[in-house]
C-alpha cells in the first residue's frame, strides 16, 4: 500500500513518511497540491496548511482513494467542506502515529469490504438474471414477516434480494439445512431481515422450535413445501424453472424448460433434434403446456 503525504513542512512530512515506513508502507511526499495532482497512492495524507492553495481539486480527483485531512484546528474550511467533496476522515495535529495507524486501518478494512460487496451483488445479480418474476404483485410493497411458498427457491432469492435492495435492509441469511442453524438465527442483528430456506429438511419438532423462535424476528421464510402458521403466507411459482445440477427434473419438466429457455435462440426444426424428438412432437408438447412464443 502506498500512501501519498501532502505536507509543506517538510521536517513533519519525513518524520510522517520514517513512521509509517516502519510499519511497512511506502510512501511519497509532495509539498503542493500541484504537484500531487499527477500522484498515483492508496492513502493520502492531506494537510489543510498549505498557504494560497486549494485542496478541492486534489479531493475531488481522488475521492475513491482513502483521504485524510491533517488540520491544525477544525472549522468549515480545514474538515466540513473537505469532507462534503469526499474526504474520509481527519486528525488533529500533533498526532501520535498509532492513531493514525488506526485511522488507516479501519478504512483499508472499509474499502476492502466495499470491494466485496460490489463483487457479491454483481455475482448475485448475474447468477439471477435470467430468473423472471412474473407476478401482479408489487414486490417492493411485501410486509414482513413473511412466508413464501414456491416450486422454485431461485425464484424467491431474486425476490428477496430485490426486495432487500429496494428497503436497503440488512440480510442475514440462514440456510435451515445448517446443524447450527438455531445459533445463527439467535447471534444474527436484530435490525437485520433474516432470510431462511430449506426448511423441507426439518423434522416437524424442529420445525415448531423454529416458528417460535422467528416470533421477535422479522424475516422472510422460502418453503419448497406447505407450512401450517400463524404468519401471512403467499405462494409464487416459475412456470419455468432453470436447471440446477443437484436437483432431478421430471422429463415434461425437463421439455418444458428447455422449450421456454432457448426457444428464441433456436428454430423449432433444430430445438426438436436437439430434444431428440420429431417437430411434430414439439409442436404436441407445445399445445399440451402452452409453450407458445410470445409476439
């Protein structure tokens, strides 16, 4: 990690730059804005004394960046307005090193974290792109707690995800299927909407414990099966499943998702050798599920 030091006074800059090369960082120093404009760094150490100039241009340019602000005294100038174009943080000189460190390594934390979690919801959103929720109902308008009854669990998590996106809530999902199911639910955040599936592999003790436990809990709960509860329970289904490698599909189920998933990809001509069966027969299985392309 390279951290760029923006300093006029040059004794403070190199004692800065010694301390945190001891802690194994790389750093370079620049005495004026214009000159750290062209910088490449991680972190940037910026001090708000530096006469004539403005630090607005650097801070706009490297927002993305970890910016600290080194301020002799706070006011509008020296934290408010730099923070508002997108400074992180600030520290008050003198300054012991250490909390500077500290500073430093809860944003290295930050940015990491902010990194994961655009990979996870590119992943997700990619992983349920092809999934359509074909439904009356306004998914964002939900109340929680909330049963959902489905033939298909994928369906549910883009409805859940989306649902979570659009309320900016917190999830915390619990896969029932967990042995330690019951601690996760118990050291989950409170504000956080816990999202639950697989509850088909609990017996029905279990199962009565869970439902009792979920009372303090808002939730939503994906059942593969029928569930007998006090909650409000609604039922989505996909006509149209998408194929997972773990489960075993029926063969019209089978047809059917293959008619549905690439039939504007393929003629009729090549999608019935392809199933391995005569056009007639494809347009049979058509009539008898309603297969028909949409114009």
């Amino acid at each position: 990690m390279k951290i760029i030091i923006v300093e006029n006074e040059l004794y403070l800059a190199q004692s800065i730059a010694s301390k945190l090369g001891e802690n194994g960082f790389e750093t370079e120093i620049f005495s004026s804005i214009k000159e750290a404009m062209e910088s490449s760094g991680d972190v940037y150490l910026l001090s708000t004394n530096l006469p004539g100039q403005n630090t607005a241009p650097l801070i706009t340019k490297f927002q993305d960046k970890i910016i600290i602000l080194m301020v002799n005294y706070i006011n509008n100038d020296t934290v408010s307005e730099p923070l508002k174009l997108g400074a992180r943080d600030y520290i008050v000189k003198p300054f012991m090193i250490e909390e500077l460190l500290r500073k430093i390594e809860h944003y290295q934390e930050y940015q990491q974290l902010k990194r994961h979690t655009e990979f996870y919801r590119h992943y997700i959103d990619d992983l349920l792109k092809d999934i359509t929720i074909d439904i009356d109902i306004d998914i964002t308008k939900f109340n929680t707690p909330l049963i959902i009854q489905t033939n298909y669990q994928r369906l549910v998590d883009k409805v859940v995800f989306e649902y979570a996106q659009h309320h900016d809530r917190l999830l915390s999902f619990v896969p029932l299927s967990d042995k330690d199911w019951k601690e996760k639910i118990e050291t989950s955040p409170k504000e956080a909407l816990l999202y639950l599936t697989e509850i088909h592999t609990l017996k029905k003790a279990e199962k009565e414990k869970l439902l009792e436990m979920l009372k303090p809990r808002n939730f939503i709960l994906c059942a593969t099966c029928e569930i007998e509860s006090d909650y409000e329970t609604i039922t989505l289904n996909a006509d149209s499943k998408l194929y997972d490698q773990n489960e075993i599909l029926t063969i019209d189920d089978y047809v059917k998702f293959i008619v549905n998933s690439f039939q504007y990809k393929f003629p009729d001509t090549e999608l019935s050798k392809k199933l391995g069966i005569s056009r007639k027969s494809l347009w049979e299985k058509r009539k008898k599920y309603g297969l028909f392309k949409k114009k």
